[in-house]
C-alpha cells in the first residue's frame, strides 16, 4: 500500500478500543493452538515435545490476555458508575 493509498483510507486512521485489540489477539493464538495441536482444519506441525511446549506457552498467553480482557472490563464498569471515561 503507497503513502497516498494509506492516507485516504479511512480505515488506516480508525482506533482501535482495547476490547478489539484482545479479541484479534486471542483469535491469532487461538489459531496458532488449533495449528500446533495439528487439526486438520489447521494444517499440523511435527516434533511432539516441541509441539506441547509451544501449546502450553500459547494457552498460557491466551490466559493472561484473557486476565487483562476481563481487568479493563472491570475497570470500565467501576469508571461508569462513578460517572469517569472508559479506559482506551
């Protein structure tokens, strides 16, 4: 994409809210566990034992970004009731 392709687009300018950003990133990990516990509708990966290394590193990731999803959410909520903006 050219500079002048990026600058009239206007969804190169939109931001983001923290909620979409958790959510592409637990869809990419989510698709890198179905890739490395070898679904087939996923393609596959050999090598078992560095296979369940890098499922276990993944789920362990895709639990704290859940953790920090579920903390903003919270945050959010206790923000609202006292009348503050949202976090971004």
């Amino acid at each position: 994409m050219s500079d002048n392709e990026a600058s009239k687009s206007p969804d190169s300018i939109k931001i983001q809210s923290p909620d979409d950003e958790y959510k592409k990133k637990l869809n990419r990990i989510k698709s890198k566990i179905c890739y490395y516990k070898k679904k087939p509708q996923c393609g596959g990966v050999e090598n078992d034992k560095e296979r369940k290394e890098i499922i276990e590193k993944l789920e362990t990731y895709r639990s704290i970004i859940k953790l920090s999803e579920a903390k903003i959410k919270e945050f959010n909520r206790i923000n609202k009731l006292v009348g503050r903006d949202e976090f971004n």
